[in-house]
C-alpha cells in the first residue's frame, strides 16, 4: 500500500513548509496599512477638577 510509504509525504511536508516560512511571510509583512496609529505626544495633558454645583 504505498500511501503508508512516509518518504514521499514526509518530503512533501518539509517543502510545503519551507515555502510557509519563507515566500509566504514577506508577502504579508510587506503590505502597508493605510492607518498606522500616530505616536502620542510626550507631554501630559493638564488634569483639572470639576467644579460640581451641588457641593
């Protein structure tokens, strides 16, 4: 029965992963995307308390 043969799939196995690790990976990483998240400044804002009415 040669589907119990692990030589042939076994070769198979190892190229479908190399081709994951090593075509697939640069393809996706090199899309860019559209809104990348700005850096938020460095100060910090300036916290006030409230004035509420009913103290």
């Amino acid at each position: 029965m040669p589907q119990l043969n692990p030589a042939p799939w076994f070769a198979i196995l190892i190229f479908a992963w190399l081709v994951f690790l090593t075509v697939i990976p640069p393809k996706v990483l090199g899309h860019s995307f559209p809104n990348d998240p700005t850096s938020q400044s460095a100060h910090e804002p300036l916290m006030e308390p409230w004035n509420w009415p009913w103290y």
